[in-house]
C-alpha cells in the first residue's frame, strides 16, 4: 500500500495487488484488490475522513507480465472501475515503440493521480471541521461530484454546490446545483463525453431550449465555444472520441413530457417541439433522441428541448452504440448511423402528433 501518514491516521492512496502469476493461489487479484480497499475505509481510524468525502484511491493488481489501473470511490455505494485494459508488461523484440508510448503515458498519468490524491487529503484533512457533517437522506459532498464551479463568457467564475440528483438510476450524471455566488439561481449540471454544444446555443438563442452557460473540460475554464480542446472528435463508422465534458445549463422549473399524462399535455406541444427542429433544421443541426424525456413543458407550458447528447450538425453525428430496443426507432436508425433530419422528423410524428396518442 502506498499511504499518506495525516496527523492522527494514515490513509490508502494506492493498493497493490500483485501475484506471481494471474490467478496464483486460487483467487484474483483484482477482486481481492477491491476487497482490501472495502477493508482499509471500513476501519473506524478513518471514520472522521470517511465521513467527509468520496474516499477516492487507486488500485495497482495484476499478475507476472500483467497489470491493471482501476479507481475506487465510497459514495452511498462501494464503486470500483477499470481505467486501464489489462496490460502486458512483457518485453517482444520488435515494433515496441508503440506500445511503449502508451504505457509511459498510462504511468505519467498514474503518477499525476498520485499527487492530486495527496493533496486532496490533506485539503480534506485541513477543511474537516468546515465540511458538512454526513447525515442520511441528506445532500452532501460525498455523494456528489468533485468540480464545483465554471468561468462564464465574460470571465466571471461562478461557483456552486449540489443539492440532489435530477433521477433516480444509480448511474444518473445529471444533477440540480445552486450557486453559491453571485446572483442566486438553480443551475443543471451534467457529465458527458459527446455533447451538440453548437445546436443546444443555436436553440436556447430561439428561446426553445434552456441557456447554456458552460460545455468545456472539467476544470470548468475552457469552454468548448471558446477553444478546441474540448471539442471531442467523431471517428469513422460513428465512433466518438473526446474528453469528459461538464455541462452546465440554466434550470427548467416543470416537467418532462413523460412526466405528464398526455391528456394533460399544453395544446401548443406539438407545434412547439415541431418550430424547434425546425430552428435546428435550418441551421443545418440534427437532434437525434427526440423522446418524451428530453421535452420539457416549462410553467408556461411551452415544450423545450432539454438533452443535446447527440445533436450536431448534419454528417458529422451519428447514433451512439447499444440504441435502446423499447424505442420505436425511425427506419434507418442503427447503431452508428449518421443521424438524419427525417429521423427527427419520424421521432416527431411518433412521440408526439395527435395520431400518436393511440
């Protein structure tokens, strides 16, 4: 175990997990790796950090050639991940650079987490007493994401706190914040990997979506309209690469058009959802998922849309992998294929014309 000695308790950055071989004596190491994390956290010595974060560490196991990363969080949950494949340490005698490359990349990286650990600790370790105390059913940092604050436009930082999750499945990355300076508002605040920053702007400045403050890296200051860092990247047959991204938009104060029995639904619904892809179609922008879920009625009852996960211009977006089978998919629709005007169109007569009501 690599550690960190605080003032009156040690606290486990990094647990090594590594046998002579792959699944030496029986059991495997990344599981028993998991297990001793579970086991360091669950001692009572580290009750007063525990108590006051998501008890982030890192996992080093593997066997012989063979190592995996993977990273450990304790929110209402016990949470392991892999970031790494299981790597081969072995040394071939030709075309290494390659690989080589990657690996050097993967330990710098493992390094950089390393020391990011050790001062989170001991920022945690000095703030303990300003933390809020962990009490059940009860808002608080540990359950919540690390990042909490974003640069607007004219370079004004806004920070914000948490207060819930916006659903209920345990993977949600949507979540209801409050700013905690400036003027006082409720902010939404999501995690993606791919997001239409451009259409969500092109519409929220038709009034048809809600405003779009921030879509950039997690730090919060580069913002995707402003530099191409966090822009992402769309591979050929649809893949998608790009960095994890926030995205932090004004809150909607209504309810979803699956939230509503249709009978209940504003009259001017269907006009509405239609004069937004109009607006996007125009512009030569794509939605994508135009579901019940991603319409929102505000008070006033007029229909926005609310998730820009896949839009983006015409050509350059595609649907991602793994599309829902319950949906009623437009012909054409498919894992990885280009995401058409006339989907959205289809989507629009499906969901939400009069005819689909029966």
């Amino acid at each position: 175990m690599i550690s960190k000695q605080l003032p009156d308790l040690i606290v486990p950055l990094i647990i090594l997990e590594l046998q002579r071989a792959l699944g030496d004596d029986g059991w495997d190491a990344l599981t028993q790796a998991s297990y001793s994390v579970l086991s360091y956290w669950n001692d009572d010595s580290r009750t007063s950090i525990r108590d006051k974060c998501c008890c982030p560490t890192l996992i080093l196991a593997g066997g012989g050639p063979y190592l995996a990363i993977l990273g450990v969080v304790w929110t209402d949950k016990f949470i392991v991940q892999r970031l790494t494949d299981l790597m081969w340490l072995g040394e071939a005698r030709t075309s290494e650079d390659k690989r080589l490359y990657k690996l050097a990349r993967v330990f710098t990286a493992l390094g950089r987490c390393y020391e990011i650990l050790d001062h989170y600790y001991e920022d945690i370790y000095d703030r303990r007493d300003s933390i809020k105390t962990l009490i059940v059913d009860e808002p608080h940092p540990r359950f919540f994401p690390y990042y909490t604050s974003f640069k607007r436009h004219d370079g004004v930082t806004t920070e914000f706190e948490y207060v819930d999750a916006l659903e209920s499945d345990p993977t949600t990355v949507t979540f209801l914040a409050k700013t905690t300076t400036g003027k006082p508002c409720s902010l939404v605040i999501k995690f993606v990997d791919r997001y239409g920053f451009d259409a969500h702007d092109h519409l929220a400045s038709h009034k048809r979506a809600p405003a779009l403050l921030y879509c950039g890296l997690l730090d919060g200051t580069h913002d995707a309209r402003d530099t191409e860092r966090p822009c992402g990247v769309s591979r050929c047959a649809g893949l998608y690469t790009g960095p994890w991204r926030m995205v932090v938009m004004e809150y909607i104060d209504g309810r979803t058009a699956q939230q509503v029995p249709r009978a209940q639904w504003p009259m001017s619904a269907y006009n509405d959802v239609k004069a937004a892809l109009t607006e996007l179609h125009k512009a030569n922008y794509v939605f994508g998922d135009l579901r019940q879920p991603n319409v929102m009625f505000n008070v006033k009852g007029k229909a926005l849309l609310i998730d820009f996960d896949w839009a983006g211009t015409v050509g350059e977006v595609c649907y991602p992998k793994g599309l829902a089978s319950a949906v009623n998919w437009p012909k054409g629709v498919t894992d990885f294929a280009p995401i058409e005007k006339e989907h959205d169109e289809a989507m629009l007569e499906t969901y939400f014309s009069v005819k689909s009501i029966n």
